[in-house]
C-alpha cells in the first residue's frame, strides 16, 4: 500500500525544525497543540485518544504527517491535519460535578463518500505508569491526576483553572465528584499535587494510582483442562446481581446464563473480554460453576456483572475503578466483589467504597497474597469484608495475608478449566476467599430481598464458625465459612 505525505501548518504558526519522527500532541479543552516530523497518521491520532477522544479511521488510510501548531484552536488544526480526508469532529457537553464541559469526544476520518468504512482506532491496551523517586513509591498513571472540586465553584472559574495548568478534563465520574485530568507530558506529578493542594478551588487532589492483580498461586495445572466439581448453574429466581471487578470475562466455561451484564471500566469502547484469565476465574467462582476445595455445593447460582477493569499486564488505575463502581450502582448489585488490593491508601479510592456503601451494597475484598500482616486496600476500609484463605482443611493459607482489618475466611483453594498467567489447574488465594464469600452474600439477598448491607454483614459474621483464638482474631476474622457456616448462613 502506497504511504504519502502531507503537511501539516495552521495560520501563521511555522514548521519546526524537529529531530526525526518527534511527535507532541495535547488537547487543553478546545486547543490543540500538535508537532509532528513524518510521524503517521494513526500515531498522531492515538495520542489524541489519550485525552478521551474516540478516534474512528478507514483501515486504508496510512499517511505520514509533518507540521506544528500550538494552542490553536482544535477545530483548525483537525481542519488542517485531516483535510485532504473526509472526517467528522464530534463535541459533547461531558457531564461533571462542577457544570458541563464542552469536550472533543470522537474524530472520524475517512475517504470522501467512504464514511461507511471506518473501524475503530487500534490502541495500546495497557496503561503507562510511572512512579514517585522512592523506591517504594506507589505508582500511578503517568501524567494523570484526579480532583475533587469544592462546592459553589464557578465553571468558568474551573475552566482557568485547567488552562493555568495545562490540564484536559478526559472524564469524570459525577456521582462520585471525581475529574479524570491529563497534564503535559514529562510534568512531575508528586510535586505538582503538593502544589495543588493548596489550590483554593479544590477540595481534593491525588494521582490517579494503579493497582495490580495478585501473583499468580498456581497449585497443580491440570492435564485435562477440567474443573473439579464445575457444572453450569441456574440461577436463584431474584438473585441480584455480584459485581466482579476484575479483569473481564472468557465465555465457553458455562456461566453465559448467568451474566447479567458486562462492562469495561478502564477502555469503555471496548469489549470485556478478559486478556489474562483472573477475571473469569473469580466469575466461575462468584457463579457457583466453580466450587472451591471444603465449600458447600449448590446448584443455585448467581447472576454476575462481568466488569473489566484491569488492562492486559493485570493493572488498574483508581479512576477505572471508580468508574467501574458506579456502573455496578447503577446496574443493582447488591455485592461487588474485589479480588486484588494494594498497599496505597487511597482517599478517592475509600470515598468510591463508601459511595458503594452509601448505596446499600456489601463491598468484598481480597485480604492479600503476602502474610505481612499489613493493611491491604480496599479490604482494610471501614465496612469491607475483607477476606482471607484457608486450605481445604480448613486451616489457614500459608500466603494469605492476615490482621486486624480480617472479617472472615473463607476456602481458597480451587481447580478451574482456565487459568491466570499459567494453565488451567488448581489455584490457591484470598482471590478464590474473596468471591466465594461474594457469592454466598448474594444469595443472601435472593433469600432476603428486603435486607440490608448492615443486615447481611450481622449474618455473614453470625454464622461462620469460630476458629483459632476465641472470638474474633487476625487470622480468621469473626471465622470461618465453611460448609456448616455456609448452611448457617442459607438457614438450612
């Protein structure tokens, strides 16, 4: 395929004099600045996409660009930059807590008469991180940041605000009251928060921190790629749903009839199917078509919101998370179920918690893979049910994390036909702990449809059985659930 190139200069603005292939693109509201050296087309677009945009383009179209403009304004610069194609430029008032945002929310280019034919923009499916100068510094997303704005604040106020900064809002999740914002690249995030928070206007201001799936706890792979004890399910008339945050969803494992909705949180225009096997493994799990090893069997099972928020490397930000959390809301779960945690504590990250929580639902989490002894987050904010792992006799998980934050424990052990950074086989961790006590609040719910979260939590504490040092304790929490705890919890 023949590759051409055109150039790129907007009003009065000069082409630099660039190293070869250098490429700069930034949105500031409805500015652009844009410095490209023989870059192609798509690369300049996919940098776009980092603001938000969603970019559409004829597979066809492969030409190299050349040109420079800074600040100008977005509609001219696309006008110049995409004019010997057709394309489109779609704006949206993006809602937000403080007032809607006029944004650039889509960019189709496509041959004249051929609009028919684009597809979306092919992208890097990972997030790209970057850490304080500490070797234990958190990492976060590189050149992002999250605020939360002060009440009564001016929306024209707002807007110079993120135009002193250089800022671009790419999303927000307004019932929460959370701007997703990206910088200029290269900025040093860490100071610029400290900076920020004495910012007037803001109520709050973080990075948007990242958080990664548990390590791989491969026991035993299996040579025939079936599951001990998995069997598709029916699910309880009136169960609502489990959210599973996690990393997305495989189908062909028997729960198809039990997904009652799937999501991305972290790529929202694309699909939730998951990359690395993590998230199908809870969901099989939360489902009841995947028994964990010294669990009570069922053939009830629950119906789940698949929700990815983890790209292909098993990493999340606290924004995907978020908005991950308002959807399952907004879908009527009663139970989400996080089956990974980190060490940073996260303002923003316990406000969406509490947020779930607000809303009536049990948040269950992971208690960690590493016996530090350490609060793990989102399991160690207040009202989680953070869970750790046993073996299938019952006694304690030798990884599995334990503390003051434990609620209960729960069966860790379980043999699934697909598997998480290996292959299908029996895995061990408070991952497993954690979606079994999820499936088991949800059928709670069906069962007590009128309950509350404070109810079902009394329950779920009230029926595990006692075990290591009387009364509650950092290993098993308030005790363990195990199948006469499970009939406990089921009134049976």
């Amino acid at each position: 395929m023949a590759v051409h190139a055109i150039l790129l200069s907007i009003g009065l603005l000069c082409i630099l004099a660039l190293p070869a292939r250098a490429l700069d693109v930034l949105l500031l509201g409805d500015r652009m600045t844009v410095r490209a050296e023989r870059m192609p087309l798509r690369d300049v677009l996919e940098r776009l996409s980092a603001f938000g945009v969603r970019v559409q383009i004829d597979p066809e179209i492969d030409v190299l660009v050349s040109g420079s403009c800074r600040l100008a304004p977005a509609d001219e610069a696309l006008d110049a930059l995409l004019k010997p194609f057709g394309y489109v430029a779609i704006w949206e008032a993006a809602p937000g807590p403080v007032a809607d945002l006029h944004r650039l929310a889509e960019v189709q280019v496509f041959r004249p008469g051929a609009r028919e034919r684009i597809r979306p923009l092919e992208q890097n499916a990972r997030l790209r991180l970057a850490r304080g100068p500490l070797p234990d510094s958190p990492w976060f997303v590189a050149d992002e940041i999250l605020v939360r704005v002060k009440p009564g604040t001016d929306a024209a106020a707002f807007r110079a605000w993120l135009r002193s900064i250089g800022a671009t809002v790419v999303s927000s999740v307004p019932s929460i009251g959370v701007y997703q914002l990206r910088l200029q690249p290269g900025l040093n995030i860490p100071a610029l928060i400290e900076q920020l928070k004495r910012n007037p206007i803001l109520a709050a201001v973080e990075p948007n921190y990242a958080e990664r799936l548990p390590r791989s706890a491969l026991q035993q792979a299996l040579a025939t790629g079936a599951a001990e004890g998995a069997s598709p399910k029916t699910p309880r008339h009136g169960a609502p749903p489990v959210a599973i945050l996690d990393s997305g969803l495989l189908g062909g494992f028997g729960i198809e009839g039990l997904i009652a909705g799937r999501y991305n949180a972290i790529f929202p225009d694309r699909g939730a199917e998951d990359p690395i096997g993590h998230g199908t493994q809870m969901a099989l799990v939360a489902a009841g078509v995947v028994l964990p090893r010294g669990a009570a069997p069922t053939d009830e099972g629950v119906p789940l919101l698949a929700v990815r928020a983890f790209d292909e490397n098993g990493v999340t930000s606290n924004f995907a998370i978020m908005r991950a959390i308002d959807y399952a809301v907004q879908q009527g779960a009663r139970v989400i179920n996080l089956s990974w945690g980190s060490a940073t504590d996260s303002p923003f990250l316990a406000d969406a918690v509490a947020y779930a929580q607000a809303k009536g639902l049990v948040v269950v989490a992971a208690a960690g893979n590493e016996p530090t002894g350490a609060p793990v987050y989102p399991a160690a904010y207040p009202g989680v049910i953070a869970v750790s792992a046993l073996k299938p006799d019952g006694t304690p998980w030798e990884q599995s994390n334990s503390g003051d934050f434990i609620t209960v424990s729960a069966p860790g052990t379980a043999a699934f036909p697909v598997g998480y950074a290996g292959p299908p086989g029996a895995y061990a961790g408070t991952s497993i702990a954690s979606a079994h006590v999820a499936r088991e609040l949800g059928l709670y719910f069906a069962r007590n449809p009128n309950a509350g979260a404070a109810e079902a939590t009394r329950a779920l504490t009230a029926a595990v059985t006692d075990a290591g040092a009387p009364g509650r304790d950092p290993v098993y929490g308030h005790g363990a659930l195990d199948a006469a705890a499970q009939a406990r919890l089921r009134g049976e």
